[in-house]
C-alpha cells in the first residue's frame, strides 16, 4: 500500500508515516511524528512533533494534535501525544502534549471524540470512550475505559471518571465519578448505575446486582459511608467489579462525587 499525500501538504521529513497512510490538502505534519497505517487525514490537520498516531484512525478538518499544554509551568521540555488504533478525532479536536519531561497525554483505541473536545496536557482516555460535541478535559484527568461524557460536559483538573460510566450533558465534574455510574448536574451528582453500559457490556445480573447492593450501602447518605467502606473491603463476598469500586474510592484524592439521594435506578 502507497501513501498518498496531497500536494498542498506539508510533511517533515523526519515524519514516519506507515504504508497506506491518505493525507489530504492543507495538513502540516512536524518532526517526530509516527503515523500508523490506513490512518486518514482529512484537510487542514496539523500534527505538531511528539505525536504518536496509531492505525486506522480517521482525522476530520483542522485536528490539531500535540500543541503545547496550556499550563504556567511548562518550561519547553519535551512532552507526547499518543493516540491508540481506530480512533475517531472530528471536526476542530484538539489534543495537548504533557506538561513534564517525558509526559504523555493518551486517548486509548476505539475512542471518539466528537466535534471540539478537547483533553488537555497529562489527561488520559481509555480504550472505547465516546467525548460528544465540546467535551473539555482539564490537565491530569482521565476517563475509564467504555466511559461516555456528554456535550459540553467539563472535567475539573486531577479528576478521574472511572470505567463505564455515563456522564451527562454540560455537566459539571469537579469531583472523582466512581465505576459504572450516571452522573449529572452543575455540579455533578451520581443518579444511578449506568444499567445500559453494563448490559452491553454483557456484565451479568448477578454482578449488576452486587454493584448495586455495594451502592446502596456505600451512600446511605449523599457522601460515602467509610464504616461500609471498610466493611466491603473487609468482606469475602464481593465480585471483581465490587473490587474494583472499592479501590478507586480509596484512591480518590479530590474526593468522591455526592449521592442524588435517588434510589430508583433498574438493576
């Protein structure tokens, strides 16, 4: 398979772009650039140096990739972009290096970030992720894998979405959102399980239903029950997914996102 690279583009030299590679009209790709390949770009893209793009992604009109992080303390030192495979950047995404030598900003296989979301330096997305229209991830985020964030849906710095969750349009995250949950709000409060994540997921009813239990007891009001908490932990009862709950609240450090008060959420 050939590259075909539009003659309006401009490519370094120094750019390593994989067979099968289509570049359209108008992009601009730096030094230190890898390009994997059946990736596509369509016009305008810029692709600035330390960026790692996988296979078989797809770059709508003026993606930029690798800007440097809008942060006070970046000093010019080198930082990366890595996208995964078969990764879906629309219209006008917009993708920072690290902030920190050697630091790396991720978006993991099989995401999309739809038209104008932005993740911002040291944030990470996982693999399977949606972000919708204007999405903003601030520095050091990161959303787990499956994990879905509405339009205009911001994240605070440092914080963290874990896996399979849903999170509402323009909503507000400031604080850390727990696995498999569905969060909304300004700012933000979890109103149930992400039931129809799980299920796709083909998570059983059984496991669905000892998240559910664990919930239950883990917000007897809107904030955490420590005394549940250690009594989970201290358990020998609960699945992987109870587990895996229990070790994100216990590395939470901006805290964990409020209960609704809300109970009425399928199982």
């Amino acid at each position: 398979m050939s590259v075909y690279v539009h003659p309006t583009s401009i490519v370094s030299k120094e750019a390593r772009i994989a067979p099968g590679v289509w570049i359209g009209p108008f992009c601009v790709i730096g030094s230190d650039v890898e390009i994997g390949e059946g990736t596509r770009l369509e016009g305008y893209v810029r692709i600035l140096e330390h960026v790692l793009l996988g296979k078989r992604c797809r770059l709508s009109e003026k993606v930029v990739l690798g800007g440097d992080p809008q942060d006070f303390a970046f000093k010019g030192e080198r930082s990366f972009v890595r996208i995964g495979d078969e990764v879906v950047l629309r219209e006008n995404v917009t993708v920072h290096r690290g902030s920190g030598e050697d630091s790396v900003t991720s978006v993991g296989d099989g995401t999309w970030m739809m038209v104008g979301s932005h993740a911002g330096h040291n944030s990470s997305i996982g693999r399977g992720c949606v972000l919708a229209n204007g999405v903003g991830l601030s520095g050091y985020s990161s959303v787990g894998d499956g994990s879905v964030l509405g339009g205009m849906s911001g994240l605070h710095q440092f914080v963290r979405v874990g896996r399979l969750c849903m999170v509402g349009a323009l909503t507000k995250v400031v604080k850390d959102v727990p696995p498999f949950t569905l969060v909304d709000g300004h700012p933000a409060r979890i109103y149930g399980l992400n039931v129809v994540g799980l299920r796709r997921k083909d998570i059983s009813q059984e496991d669905r239903l000892q998240v559910k239990r664990a919930y239950g007891e883990l917000f007897v009001s809107s904030s955490i029950d420590r005394a549940a908490l250690a009594r989970l932990e201290q358990g020998d009862s609960c699945g992987e997914y109870v587990k895996e709950i229990l070790e994100f609240i216990r590395g939470s450090k901006r805290g964990i996102t409020p209960w609704s008060g809300r109970r009425d959420h399928d199982d």
